[in-house]
C-alpha cells in the first residue's frame, strides 16, 4: 500500500509551482510568446508543460511549505526573476519599435497611427510594420528556442533558493533600457539621413526658385524618399536584427549570475589592536 505524507505533497507541488513561476513570468514578458494575440490558455499550457520538462533537472529545491508565508516569498522572486528576464528581450522589440518611429516622423507619417493591441497604445504604421518583420526574422532564426534554452539553463546558474536575490539584475536590466534608444536611432539611421539630404535639397531649391511650393512638392517626395530607402534597406536588416536578438538572449543569460545570493562577507572590526609580534 502506498502512502503519502503531507511532506511529500507539498515537495511535489513546491517541485513544479515554483519552476512554473519563473516559466509563466518570462512567457508574459517576452515578445512572441507573451504576445496579446495568443490566448491565455494556451501560454498557460505552454508553461506547465516546460515545467514538466524542466522540473526533473532543477537542483535541489529548499525545505519550505509552498503555502507558507516563506514559500509565497519564493513564489514571488520566482515571478520576478522570469519577468525580468522576459523583459530583457522586450527591450529588443522596443529599441526596433523605436525605429520605426523616428523613421515616421522623418518622413512626415507621423500622423499615420493605428491601435497596438501589445502596448494598449497608438504606434506609428511604419513602426507596427517594422515589429512585424521583427516577430518573422525572430522566429525564423529559432531566437525564440535559444530564449528558451536560456530560460532552463537559469536554473542551473540561479538555482530556487529562499535567500532573497540582490538588485543587481534589476540595474542592468534598467541599464539595458538605454539600449532602447542605441539601438532604435542606428536601425534608422539610413532614413534619416536620406531624408536630411531631401530636405537640404529642397531648402536649396527653395531658395533658387521660391515660386515653387515647398509644402506642395515636399511631402510626396521626402514620403517617396523614404518608402525608396526603406525597400532598399529591407534585404539588410536581417543580419543585424539577429545580432540584437544574439545580444538580448545573452543578456538573459547574465541575469541569473548577478542575482545569485553571496554569502555574508565577515565584517572588519575597527580600532582592533595589532597582532603581538614574537620577539
């Protein structure tokens, strides 16, 4: 006959609720997977079933009751730890996002806006269009499986643990955000300063011949321009999106080793007599 303990339950539910946590909180943050378009259902699925798999190799877990007030502070840090690390390569789609809107604005669309169910915002068409080639070049370099062997090799480097994590990650993950506008203002780069050129031109031409309308003829052109340019750069994004997407995951990668919890340094004592010295 078998029997189970209450003790055995418990490890069992603390053995897959605790992974899930960190699992289910990169799935909301990052991009594809976190998207507002896939039903919960089924990131909820997706979720337990990494927790299956994962859950055999996670190291060994501490001795707390996941309902008690301890194993709710674990759930949490959990929770955080996996949205932290989801929001990382968010920042990645924020920083194309991000291109696409300087690009707009260069090029005068920057009243074409349209609802973005991700954000709960209004984006420029340029930038969704470009967050669409994102989302395809992400999946089609299997960025999204090496997110996910990342996510598991996170609990090799920082194992479920009961000591609280530092604030290191969280700085870098913040530091990261700057990336955001790096990342953005290169993307667009080749607009913008296509565009500089077409509207020096057009300052110049409106100089020699100012009976030409400026506002008649320079919004279809520097439009023109910059539907020209972005066709043309379109073929050469691929090599660096994948290089963001690389720097992303790798920074996911960091994460775990900066929250791992450092044993108590021993304090210095002050105005300690010196060692005798043998005669």
């Amino acid at each position: 006959m078998i029997t189970l303990s209450s003790a055995d339950i418990n490890t069992w539910i603390a053995s897959l609720l605790w992974p899930l946590a960190r699992i289910l909180g990169l799935i909301t943050a990052a991009p594809v997977l976190g998207n507002r378009s896939v039903p919960t259902t089924v990131k909820v699925s997706l979720g337990v079933l990494l927790a299956l798999v994962i859950a055999p190799n996670v190291p060994k877990l501490p001795a707390a009751d996941p309902m008690s007030y301890a194993g709710l502070l674990i759930l949490v840090q959990e929770m955080l730890v996996g949205v932290a690390m989801g929001f990382t390569v968010r920042i990645v789609f924020s920083s194309i996002e991000m291109a696409g809107e300087i690009s707009s604005l260069t090029m005068g669309l920057g009243f074409a806006s349209f609802f973005d169910p991700n954000t709960q915002g209004r984006s420029s068409a340029i930038s969704q269009f470009l967050a669409l080639v994102a989302t395809m070049a992400f999946i089609s370099v299997n960025a999204h499986l090496v997110l996910l062997a990342a996510l598991a090799e996170s609990f090799q480097t920082l194992p479920v643990s009961g000591m609280p994590i530092n604030g290191g990650g969280f700085k870098q993950v913040a530091d990261w955000g700057a990336r955001i506008f790096t990342a953005g203002l290169q993307l667009s780069l080749p607009i913008v300063a296509a565009l500089l050129i077409v509207n020096v031109a057009l300052g110049v031409l409106t100089r020699a011949a100012p009976q030409l309308n400026l506002f008649g003829i320079g919004f279809p052109i520097t439009l023109g321009v910059g539907f020209i340019v972005i066709a043309t750069t379109l073929p050469y994004l691929g090599t660096p999106l994948e290089n963001l997407f690389m720097q992303g995951i790798e920074k996911v990668r960091e994460l775990p080793r900066t929250w791992v919890a450092r044993e108590p340094q021993p304090v210095p004592v002050l105005n300690q007599a010196p060692p005798a010295v043998a005669q």
